[in-house]
C-alpha cells in the first residue's frame, strides 16, 4: 500500500461470483480478503445507530479511501461487482469495487443479521468452510498489531438499533456497537485478466 502497509491476501473462492448479481458478473473471478485484518481500525458511524446498513454509513467511503492506497496495478485488477446489501430490514443492490463481506460469506448462516444478509451469494465461501482456521484474524501484517481482532462484516444486527455484525476475536458471531473501532478485513474480486497477469505479483 502506498502507506508503507503490506497486506497479505488469499483466495476465498474462485469464481465464486459467476454469473451473480442482477446485472450479471460473466468474467471468471477470484474474490480475495487480507489473511489478516488491516492495520487501521473503523467506525461504522460517530453515533451508536445501524439505520440504513451499510450503504447509510460511513464504512462504503472509508472503504473506498482505503482502496485508494493499494497500489495502481492492484486496483487496475480489481472489479465493480453488484453486491446484495442489508440495509437494516430490506435490501438494495449496490456496485462495489470494495466491501466488507456479508456474515453469510463468512460463516454461512446470518448469525446476528436477518434474511436479508446476502453477498450476492448466500452461501460461506469456499476458504471459510470446514474450520475457523481463516475466520479468526489478528491485525497487521502477519499479525504485527495483534494476535486477535474482533471484526467487521457488512449486515446490521437484526435484534438491535445501534449496532453491526461482528466476527469476534474467537471466531463467533456477534455485533459491536456502530461507533466502536473494528478491524477490517475487506473482500475484493479481481476477473480473469488480472488472474493471469497477477500469477507472480506481490502485493505491498
């Protein structure tokens, strides 16, 4: 990052997004997130409230400014996909080059959020299944800030009005209050021309 961060990043699904969305993804995909959480912590709002989700609140411009520090190869590989987002009791499709994943991505049920929790895919992906061993994140390059960090997702919490869904720094579904600082782990999809051209790139 142009900030001096490394992130390390891994593979959460291969194609994972194909053929999703209501304006369809057509190109092959890999959709990836850090192994661990970024350096930098966020709030989702100043104020303890989760009225209209994600898209309401401050997290979809810090995400975006966070974009703007990977390096220009890197955000020439990453894709604008459409994302089926929860916006606390409803729903609305959303073009993302960068989000946080849905808790049905991450844990494969809705945990703390309701039946609007989406991705556009309401299933765990591929890298999350089977063990927390990728679930639980530290934060920092190989853990450099910490061990465990608790962690954003994009729903808010169903039974509450001041907060969103959480992974905890064990591995289990939650929710924090909207103002807490919460790691990020954010999701990216890269299309198959940056598959190729990526094969032997590192990223900083």
């Amino acid at each position: 990052r142009t900030n001096g961060q490394k992130v390390m990043w891994e593979v959460a699904d291969k194609n994972g997004y194909l053929h999703c969305g209501d304006s369809p993804l057509e190109s092959n995909n890999i959709i990836c997130v850090p192994r661990d959480c970024l350096e930098e912590t966020k709030q989702y709002n100043t104020s303890n409230t989760n009225t209209g989700g994600f898209a309401a609140s401050l997290m979809p411009a810090a995400l975006e400014t966070i974009a703007g520090t990977f390096s220009a190869k890197l955000q020439g590989y990453m894709a604008t996909v459409r994302r089926m987002e929860n916006n606390k009791g409803g729903w609305a499709w959303a073009s993302r080059r960068i989000s946080l994943p849905s808790v049905n991505e991450i844990l494969g049920n809705q945990g703390w959020a309701d039946q609007y929790s989406g991705g556009p895919v309401c299933h765990s992906l591929a890298l999350f299944t089977g063990g927390n061993a990728h679930i639980v994140k530290g934060r920092g390059f190989n853990k450099s800030a910490t061990s465990r960090q608790w962690y954003w997702l994009a729903d808010p919490s169903a039974s509450s009005t001041v907060g969103f869904c959480i992974v905890a720094d064990h591995g289990h579904s939650g929710y924090g209050n909207a103002s807490s600082a919460g790691g990020l782990a954010p999701l990216i999809v890269l299309t198959k021309s940056s598959i190729v051209s990526a094969k032997a790139d590192t990223y900083d």
